[in-house]
C-alpha cells in the first residue's frame, strides 16, 4: 500500500478547481488509507526533526 501525498500549495494557491481536487484526494485518502503524508505544509524541518527525537525517545523509556 503507498501513502498518499497531497501538497497543500495547490489548496492554498491553486484555482477553485485545484482546490476542490485538493479537498477531494485528500478525503479519499482518509477513507481509503486512514493517513496522508502533505507536502509543502510550511513546517521547518528542524522542527520536524526535533518531533521525531522525541518520540523515539519516548518509545525507549521503560515500561513503568
């Protein structure tokens, strides 16, 4: 199965079109997959980065 992306740009700059096939796949994707990767969301990658460090040191705490 292949995640699927949509950019948000085209939501955000796109014509009405754009926009309403924006809306419509990423719809699609929450009823089809349950998730969407977005591209061009504005989200520094430090900051990404930074989220991702912490949820992995979340998961090596111990249990208790």
């Amino acid at each position: 199965m292949n995640i699927p992306v949509v950019d948000l740009n085209q939501f955000l700059n796109g014509s009405n079109e754009e926009q309403n096939l924006f809306v419509s796949s990423l719809g699609k994707a929450f009823e089809e997959v349950g998730f969407v990767a977005v591209r061009n969301h504005g989200i520094p990658s430090e900051l990404i980065r930074s989220l991702y460090l912490s949820v992995e040191n979340f998961f090596k705490l111990p249990e208790d």
